[in-house]
C-alpha cells in the first residue's frame, strides 16, 4: 500500500492537516512522526473566525523549512466581502499548492465567491473545504450565522459544475449528518472528491458502512471498487497531536483492505491523485 512520490522515495501524502503550533520543539515531533510513517503533509492555518492558527506567511516560511516532508495551502476567508484575487495568485508565485476554505460567511456556492474559484481554477490550486458538522465556538455569539447550512456538501455542487477543471475536496465526507448526499455528490462530479479527515469520520464508519455508500449506484456491489477512488488521504490532524495523523492512516489502510480495493486504487487514494493536482507526477 505504499506509492511511489519523489525521487524514488516510498511516501503518503496527506491533504488535510493544520499548523496549530509554531514551537519548533512540536514541530520537530511531527517531522520524526512524518519519517516514521513515510508521510508528506499539507498544511493549512489561518485565523479569522475560528481558530487560531499560524498565518498563511509562517505556514509558507515554516513548510520551507521542513521540506520535503511539509507543503503549504493557504487558509482563505470567504467572508462578507469579496475575494483579494490578486492575494491568491502572489501565494501561488510564493509557493502554495492548494487552499483552504471553513466556516464562510455566506453559502459556498454564494455568487460573492465565484470569481475566487474561477482564479483557483485557472491556477491549478485545488480547494479542500470543510463540510458538515463543526462544533460551537464562542465565536458563534459574535457572527450568528448559520455554520453547518453554509457548509452542506451540496452547496459544492454549484461550483463542480462551473468549474469542472478544479479539484475540490470535501473533508470530512460531509461528516455524520451528510454522508449519504456527499458520497452521491463524488459519483456525480468527476473534479469532487472526499476525505475521512477527523474522529468523527475515520473512526465512525465501518468497513461496510464505506462499502455501502461508496457502491455502484445501479448494482449492489462493484467489484471495481471504483468510487474509493475519489477518496482521498487527510488526516484533520495538528502539529500538537502527529498521533491523530499515525491512527488516520492506519484506519485508511483497514478500510480499503476490508473492502478488497486495489493496489492502483489505494495508490490513488493514499497520494497519487493529489500527486497529479500539483504536477509532481
């Protein structure tokens, strides 16, 4: 189950992880984490909002620092105005290979925000949004607005269809409340996929249970196992916890091996369509 990544050297590729933490002694651990399970990992940060994580700038300065094993996405706010469109291209010259949206305003799928995933689009910047449930924060006193409805997996609908050259990645699978919409949402967009990322999705769900949702819309079961295929490897861990990033992938590896998918499949899952996304194919 292991892939092919840069220069010969046997890695995973993990799409969905945050900077909560600059201390270099926190930051080390998850490096000697990363070359224990052979893992590369995108890191987002950002915080207005929500929580507050390194700034774009640090996650940029710091995921230089640790390459190979760490690669940048900025966090943007899709917030009450519109979108700095110049800002995305400077931290695409500066190094970003994808993006990062939560917790927005208005409805993903508002007409405010189209213009940014149009430029996302044209930069080949892959977007990973956060969909489903996310837990209060004291925050929700100050901005009152409606957080799991702006977040709904259908809501990627809208933007699959006008944008059909730019990956998108739900994480979280649309977590308990919307598993079923989301998984029907991957087997109809061919640019949407979904991640696992969090307790709530990796730890919630059988081996039967992805079967299921994941199964061929007309037959009962597919022996090709073709829908895992838009699953891809995030892990929502955090530089303060590598331990959630180590139980992730163990959990990702059980359930494709309990389904039986193949090593092609589980390639792709575990990095090698990310791979392609940000030309390192």
């Amino acid at each position: 189950m292991q892939l092919l990544f840069r220069k010969g050297i046997i890695m995973y590729l993990d799409f969905h992880a945050h900077f909560d933490s600059i201390d270099p002694v926190l930051i080390r651990t998850f490096v000697q984490n990363s070359e224990q399970n052979q893992i590369v990992t995108v890191f987002s940060g950002g915080n207005m909002g929500g929580n507050c994580y390194a700034p774009n700038e640090e996650v940029l300065r710091l995921c230089r620092k640790y390459a190979p094993w760490f690669m940048p996405a900025a966090k943007i706010d899709l917030w009450d105005n519109a979108v700095d469109l110049g800002e995305i291209r400077r931290l695409k010259d500066k190094g970003v290979i994808a993006l990062k949206c939560i917790y927005p305003w208005y409805e993903y799928d508002h007409d405010l925000y189209m213009p940014f995933y149009e430029e996302a689009e044209k930069l080949n910047l892959p977007i990973l949004f956060h969909t489903g449930d996310y837990r209060p924060h004291e925050t929700d006193r100050q901005f009152r607005r409606p957080f799991l409805r702006n977040m709904l997996p259908l809501t990627l609908d809208r933007i699959a269809r006008s944008f059909p050259e730019l990956p998108i990645v739900m994480a979280h699978l649309g977590t308990t409340y919307y598993r079923t919409e989301a998984a029907e949402l991957i087997k109809t967009h061919a640019n949407l996929y979904a991640d696992l990322g969090g307790c709530g999705s990796w730890l919630a769900l059988s081996a039967e249970e992805l079967r299921d949702l994941l199964c061929h819309r007309l037959y009962k079961r597919d022996a090709s196992g073709k829908y895992f295929g838009k699953l891809v490897f995030g892990s929502d861990c955090y530089i303060t916890r590598p331990d959630v990033q180590t139980r992730a992938l163990q959990c990702y590896r059980h359930l494709l091996l309990m389904n039986d998918i193949s090593e092609e499949i589980i390639a792709q899952v575990m990095g090698e369509t990310v791979k392609k996304w940000i030309h390192l194919s």
